[in-house]
C-alpha cells in the first residue's frame, strides 16, 4: 500500500537538502494514498514549499517533499477538521502539536 508520511520539525533541524532518510529520525504518521487522492483539501487551501525553502506552491507536492510552515497548518487543520475522516485523526494531533510548538511539518509522498 502506498502512504504519505509527515514528521513535525524545529525549523532549525530542517536541512538544506531534503530526502526521504529524515524520516528515520522521527515518528511519523502515515496516512494511504487513497485518502490523500480523495481530499482535495491536500492539494489547495494552504502553502507548502516543495523539495526546499524558497519554492512555495498550492497544496502538498503529490511525488515529492513537502514543507508546511508553521503559519500554514491553521488553515490546513481547519480543512482537516472539518472532512471529518476518521482516517487523518493523527496527522490532527501531529498539527495541534506543531502548533503549539512552534514547529513546521513535513510531508514525504509517495
């Protein structure tokens, strides 16, 4: 099965050069393709920068790295809240964090 995986970071341990190894680093929340391909939330509403700082875009970037920055996830845990998947009940509680911590997320697709 194929899953997105998201990690919340201090802005400061984010490297210049994102690959998919920094996920070892921490706990992840995996969610499947199939409820990403099916919320359109993921792919508008909010900004993400894909594969580096810099290269801001719409959504979440489907292939690749994206960062979701702090100022970001209200919106997105908005959109989460309100689909009301049972299936994105963790990535809620990974953005309440990263709220409350001043921290960014990181989405891996796939």
């Amino acid at each position: 099965m194929l899953v997105h995986e998201f990690i919340c970071i201090n802005k400061d341990q984010i490297p210049a050069s994102l690959t998919y190894n920094l996920i070892e680093k921490f706990v992840s929340v995996k969610i499947d393709d199939e409820t990403i391909q099916n919320e359109s939330l993921f792919f508008t509403g909010f900004y993400s920068y894909w594969c580096a700082w810099g290269n801001k875009n719409l959504g979440l970037c489907y292939h690749g790295i994206s960062i979701i920055p702090n100022e970001q996830l209200p919106k997105l845990l908005f959109e989460l809240r309100v689909c009301n998947n049972h299936n994105l009940a963790d990535l809620i509680v990974l953005c309440d964090k990263a709220i409350a911590e001043k921290m960014e997320v990181i989405h891996f697709g796939v």
